[in-house]
C-alpha cells in the first residue's frame, strides 16, 4: 500500500492528514501553542468512523495530559466522555523507552 502524510496549519493546530492509496485515513490535530494532540478523526472509504477530541489539559509530572476525552462515532451516532479529576504520574518511566528510531530515509520535523 502506498501511504503519504500531508500537513496543513488550521488557526492555532496542525492538521496532519494520513493517506493510503489516495484517501485520506486518518487526520490528527495537534496544538502549535503547547505540542499538544488536540483531535483524531478515523475514516474509512472517504466516511468518517469516529472522532476523539482532547481537552482540558494539566501538567502531571513534567508532561500535558487530558482530563477529558470524547469520543464519537458517526456510525451509530454515539458519544462516550472520559473525564479525568485527579491526574499523576504514580511511576517514574526512563524518558529513553518511548525513544523511536527515525527511517533512514525521513528528515524529522520538531514543532516549537
């Protein structure tokens, strides 16, 4: 399958649209102003899946995270939130871990 990326600045987000042969599978939007993902829409045969949208956001343990999550599919027209009240780290993680390796042939791209 051939597969491309395709990016594009929407206010104070990044969109980047994943495609595979041609259609477009997957967007994701992150936030320029803090780096962080803000939304994902899943598609399949150009039809929107679902949608997961990333809100609310607190500092825990030097990182961003949601304290909300809403997802929606557009199938069946359903909603389910996930509101989070207290956020912490309860273990300490090696940053290295979650280290990836860059292909050899990508020039890797740092959002400020």
């Amino acid at each position: 399958k051939n597969q491309s990326l395709k990016g594009f600045l929407e206010d104070d987000l990044y969109r980047i649209d994943i495609h595979v042969d041609g259609h477009r599978v997957q967007s994701l939007w992150i936030r320029r102003s803090n780096g962080c993902l803000d939304g994902v829409e899943i598609l399949r045969d150009e039809k929107t899946l679902y949608k997961v949208k990333f809100d609310e956001h607190v500092r825990s343990g030097g990182a961003l995270i949601p304290q909300k999550i809403v997802i929606v599919s557009e199938e069946d027209q359903t909603t389910l939130s996930i509101l989070y009240r207290d956020v912490e780290w309860t273990v300490e993680l090696d940053d290295s871990a979650f280290d990836l390796p860059v292909p050899p042939d990508i020039k890797p791209t740092f959002f400020p």
